[in-house]
C-alpha cells in the first residue's frame, strides 16, 4: 500500500508547489476599478490591487491614495496584517497631496516571507479599504530550466493557428499532411487575458502580465496606475528580466519584429503607464542592458538631427550602446557577418519591420529602402548563439508581432504567414532546447482577435462575393501549394483559397484577392467616419462592388479590426512544462516561468515538504473527497479507511482514532505533506 502511494505521490509532487504557489485562486468577483477619477464619491486606491500575488523577493511600488476628498483627513492609518505599513516595508512614506487627494508612496519595497497580508486603510473621514496579498515562493523541487525562451504571437488566436497550419503545412482528405512545430509541444493551456480594468486587453498589459505576474490598466507596461499626470511615475512592479538579473546574473534577449519599443518587447524592460513613450523606453533598455536587442524602431535611437529620428533630443543611442560593448547591426548582412559577441543589438528598420511576405518576395513597392531585413528564425538563431554563451543561463522573448498588425486590418493572409515564420523560429529554438536538455519553451498569445476560418472561397463556377463563400459540404480542400519545402505557400492567390472571416470589424470590402501592398481597410469620408476603402478590392471600380461589402460589427470611429477577450493558446516544452495546464490566467504564466527556474529572488527558505494538493492525491489514488463547508472538515475514504480532517481544529483521524496529518489550506485548497500523508496511510 505504502509503495503504491508512493509512485502515485511522485507523479503529482512536481506540480503541488504550483498549486501551492501558482493558480489555486478561489473565485471572487472581481476587483473595482483602478480608476478612483471616475466616482466623485470619495475612495481610497490601493496599488498593488486586491489578490495581487508576488513572488517572495520581489521589487515593487507600494501606493495609497485618498481621492476625490472634500476635507483633508487629520489622521490615517496603513497597516499590513496589523502592523503599521511603514516599519513593517522598512522604508518611511512619502507624503504628497492636492485639494482633492492625498497619497503615500515607498518604493523599492518586497516582502519576504511567503504567506498572505491584508492591507488595511483608514482615515478618519470614515473612508477605508481593505485588499489582500499572496506572496509565494517558486517551488524549488523537480529538474529546472537553466534557460526560458518566451515567443508571443501577438495577437495569435486559435484559428491563426488553423489557418497557418493549412497554408503551411497542407491538408488532405481531412487529415494535416504535417503539423506546425508548436503543434508538435505536449503540454497545452488556455490562457486569460483580460486587464485590470477592462475586459478587452492591449497588447501593453497583457504582455506585462507575462512578465511581472501582475495585472495593468490598457497601455500600462510593469505599473499599476496612478492618479498622476505623468506616465512615468506610477508604482513599478520589477519585471522577469529584472529579477534574473538582480539575483542570477542570468542574461536576456529581446527579440521581436516590431519596434524594439513596442508593447510586447518593452514589457520585458518597461515601467510606463503609457505603451508610447517609445524615447524613454529606448533608454530603459539601455538601463537593464539586455545582452540581444534586435528588431526595428531605430528611430528612437537616432539623434533628432539625423533623418528619420524620431527622438526629440540629440541623444545617440547607438552609440551610447556601442560604449557599452555592444556589437551593432543594422541589416541582415551585418547580423549574419556578427560572429557571436557577448553583446548585440540589431535595428533593421527605423519603423516596424516589413512582415515575412514583403520582405520573402523582395515587394520593394512596401520595403522601399529597407530591401536586406533578417526574417525571425535567423535572429532567434543569433540571440541563442549569444544568450548560450553564459553558464547561468538566460531568458529570451521572441514575438512574432506583425500578427497582430496584420490582423488588424484584416489582412489574414499577411499575418498567416508571419505566424508561419514565427513557427520556424520556434522550430530553431526546439532544436536548441533538444541539445540542450535544460531549456523550456513556451509558445502563446498576448491577446486574441476575431478572425475564423469559416470554410473556402471559390469563385470556379461564376459566383463571386458571399455567393462563393463556400461552408460544409461544399467548402472543398483549398489549392495551396508549397513546391520549394519551405513551409510557406508559394502564393497566397489560388482559385480556391481559406475563407477567413473577422466579427469584430468595421465595414471592409473582400474579395479574397490577396493586396500587392498592405492597404487600410477603411478611408475617412467627409463626417470623419471610417468607410469601407475600395482601395482593397482587386477592381475599385466595380460598379456591383458592394457585394462583396462585409457591413461593420463596430463604430465607425473605428478604423480597423480590434482585439477581443477570447481565451489564447499556450503550449510549453522542456523541464518545467508540468507548471503550466488548464485554464491559467496571464499572470500565472510568470509564476510558472518562476517555478520552471526555481528563482528564489528572497532569504525566505522552503520548510523542504513536498507539499501537494489533497484531493488530486486521494484521486489518483482511487479514493473519494467530500468537504463539509460548514463544519469545515474533509471526509477521505480510501482502500476501505476512511479520514477525517477538521480545518478548524486541525485534528485528524482514521477510522476514529487520531493520526497527524501535516497539512495547510491556501487559497481554496488544501495540501498535506507527502511524508505525512504516506505514514497515515500506511497507518
């Protein structure tokens, strides 16, 4: 009995930390707003919010503001579970007020020791709150990652992915002839994606989410909001790359397709309430130095005397990163002729970087001067030359971003092929990974737009528009064709092609031929409202045009397509993998990036229990849990035994007489220690 208990322990202890420490939340509404502006009724703003959760030794901003008074408080009082806020950060507040509001910031502060606090506000204006803290430590159990590579397909929903897969990969009498690489990854999640303060998230929060295991306002990157006018004084919370940094000596990487300086890489680096103080996010990169920079955005690297700048100073970046030690490349010949430097930064565009179909086909009418960009696996390839070359590991972010950019205005077939060039890279990080043998490898979205594949489009028999939208028995395989082997069609205009769909849209015109250039959906007519552009039909013309006129699902103030709150895939390869299953909210991934590495970013040390959850354990064994939430106990029954477990109390008993039974309940769920569980069953 023992023994059997023992191999069905093993099999679960990996992932009891997690539980521990990562997704276990029980459900609760959801927290107010951050925007204490929009009630006058004076309130009190906590930040870090309620059901924050931090990683023990973790570096954050602790803020109370009182706002929308209308007389000053004379006394008010912060505590943390009892004791006064500021002996207990170690650090005294600083104390700011307007007629209407009073704050009280320490910065730079962490807590230690795992466990939960309760924040307690009170003024003597009867204004007060309350907002609860989960601190955890990483589980330290199990084989670690030495090295973590992050890829966001931003934007990459779950029909991406099919489409990709179809076009790439090709599909015969129903079956795939082959799958992507991330298809080929054994663990898979759904992840979450809403922010903080709305259900619709940006690309700037969620990808900050990642990378801090916190919650953000739409546009904030590694803060939470403040009721200040600037963008860059808002409470920080330090991010993954932060962390390893301080406490590893691991190094990072940074690698996108977008602006160095947009969302998803900034996030890596940034504390900004505002995703477009692109200037000062340049300069944050320079303050944490990750090791590989590439991607484009160079124009907030310029002096603002040179063209092209876009800064309003004449700081060089280039050369104040080339100071540093930094090899610096400005071009795809350059990249592939650096032989592996300790330090790199690339910048290929000034702009974004041309996506994978303009700069594949040399489409010099859209790449204009900018004709000799790397594609994503060829810089994926070169940051892990790089990244490799430290013992202590590193961390890497790949984002295919033009996904996103592509899908916003609606142009699939663009974003479908930046979505296969992403898969190669993931492909070069897989092999690297299988070498290795200490690398994880996680694939996901920030967020989710509203394309689907609703069948094929076929205009063989003289229909055109949605008459030749073709749907069950008549959507027919589509004709793509990949004759050189790699991996991408050799054009996306074939007689029978995907019929993608978009339900969060405004009016558009598709006709399914594919734009030699990216062309907007949608013009402004003479009231300033988005019309549907009949730029982007194959004849402008067309007198009989609108039927192929897809009427909006949104405002007219709206120029393209939007993101939506669909849940976004995650799959996960390498030592670590077991963190990450089921349905996770955003900042869960980061907890199981922190558990994947065993980062141990505090003193606190672990009690060295295996801990893991109760009722996973009597399943797998065969056993039934039932729980009293009155009388708060646990009744097991298991190979004819039957325990009890009150949580009031904390006795235990099998059979009627007592046993010890170490265990702790946390966030919903109850854990036993596996030595303990294993003598009362052997009892």
């Amino acid at each position: 009995m023992k023994k059997k208990a023992f191999k069905v322990l093993t099999s679960i202890v990996v992932t009891g930390s997690l539980l521990a420490s990562g997704t276990g939340f029980v459900s609760e509404p959801a927290p107010a707003a951050y925007a204490a502006e929009t009630a006058q009724a004076p309130s009190v703003y906590i930040a870090p919010i309620d059901r924050a959760k931090f990683l023990a030794g973790s570096l954050f901003d602790f803020r109370v503001e009182l706002n929308h008074l209308t007389a000053m408080p004379s006394s008010v009082t912060i505590t943390v579970n009892g004791n006064d806020a500021e002996p207990f950060f170690g650090k005294p507040f600083v104390k700011t007020n307007t007629d209407k509001s009073q704050e009280f910031t320490i910065r730079d502060v962490k807590i230690n020791e795992p466990g939960t606090y309760e924040v307690s506000v009170k003024a003597d204006n009867d204004l007060a709150k309350t907002v609860k803290y989960e601190v955890v430590l990483a589980d330290q159990g199990g084989k670690k990652a030495k090295n973590v590579i992050l890829f966001v397909g931003d934007g990459m929903a779950f029909p991406d992915i099919t489409m990709s897969r179809i076009m790439s990969r090709g599909i015969t009498e129903g079956k795939y002839n082959s799958l992507l690489e991330m298809d080929n990854f054994d663990q898979r999640a759904v992840v979450t994606t809403s922010g903080m303060d709305a259900l619709v998230t940006d690309s700037a929060n969620s990808a900050s989410a990642y990378n801090t295991g916190h919650k953000s306002a739409v546009n904030g990157l590694g803060i939470y909001p403040d009721n200040t006018e600037s963008s860059l004084d808002d409470p920080k919370v330090e991010t993954l790359a932060e962390m390893l940094k301080r406490t590893r000596g691991m190094s990072v990487g940074v690698v996108t397709t977008s602006e160095i300086e947009d969302a998803t890489p900034a996030a890596v680096v940034s504390h900004t309430r505002r995703r477009s103080d692109k200037p000062e996010i340049a300069e944050m990169l320079y303050k944490l130095q990750p090791e590989v920079i590439l991607g484009g955005g160079s124009a907030y690297f310029l002096p603002k005397s040179t063209p092209g700048s876009k800064r309003k100073d004449e700081k060089n970046l280039f050369d104040i990163f080339q100071q540093q030690g930094y090899a610096i490349a400005e071009n795809a010949t350059q990249l592939k002729a650096a032989n592996t430097p300790d330090k790199l930064l690339g910048l290929f565009h000034t702009a974004d970087m041309s996506v994978y179909y303009d700069r594949s086909t040399n489409n010099k009418a859209e790449l204009k001067s900018f004709t000799d960009q790397p594609n994503l696996w060829d810089m994926t390839q070169k940051a892990l030359d790089t990244l490799s070359k430290n013992d202590k590991g590193f961390f890497l972010m790949v984002e295919g971003a033009s996904i996103d950019k592509q899908l916003h205005p609606l142009d699939w077939e663009r974003a479908a092929y930046d979505t296969i060039e992403m898969d190669k890279a993931i492909g070069v990080a897989k092999r690297f990974a299988e070498q290795n043998g200490e690398t994880m490898i996680i694939v996901t979205a920030d967020h989710s737009h509203s394309v689907s594949v609703a069948g094929t489009y076929w205009e063989g028999d003289g229909k055109s528009g949605r008459e030749a939208l073709r749907t069950y028995e008549d959507s027919k395989f589509p004709t793509y064709v990949d004759s050189n082997g790699d991996g991408f069609p050799d054009t996306p205009d074939v007689d029978r092609k995907l019929a993608v769909v978009f339900g969060s849209h405004p009016d558009y015109y598709e006709d399914y031929k594919f734009d030699a250039v990216p062309t907007s959906p949608t013009v402004k007519n003479k009231d300033g409202q988005y019309v549907a552009n009949p730029a982007k039909l194959a004849k402008p013309d067309d007198p009989n045009r609108d039927r192929f006129l897809r009427p909006g699902t949104i405002s007219p103030a709206d120029s393209q397509g939007v993101h939506t709150a669909d849940d976004v895939p995650l799959m996960v390869y390498g030592p670590g993998s077991q963190y990450f299953k089921g349905t996770m909210d955003n900042t869960d991934v980061f907890f199981g990036m922190a558990n994947a590495l065993g980062l141990n970013a505090s003193d606190a040390k672990s009690d060295g229990k295996n801990w893991v959850p109760l009722a996973n354990f009597v399943n797998l064994m065969g056993g039934t849990v039932k729980y009293n939430a009155s009388a708060r106990e646990i009744t097991i029954r298991i190979n004819d035994g039957t325990i009890v477990l009150n949580l009031n109390s904390g006795k235990t008993t099998k059979n009627g007489k007592d046993v010890a039974l170490e265990h702790k309940f946390e966030n919903g769920t109850t854990f036993v220690s596996g030595s303990s569980i294993l003598e009362v069953l052997s009892k």
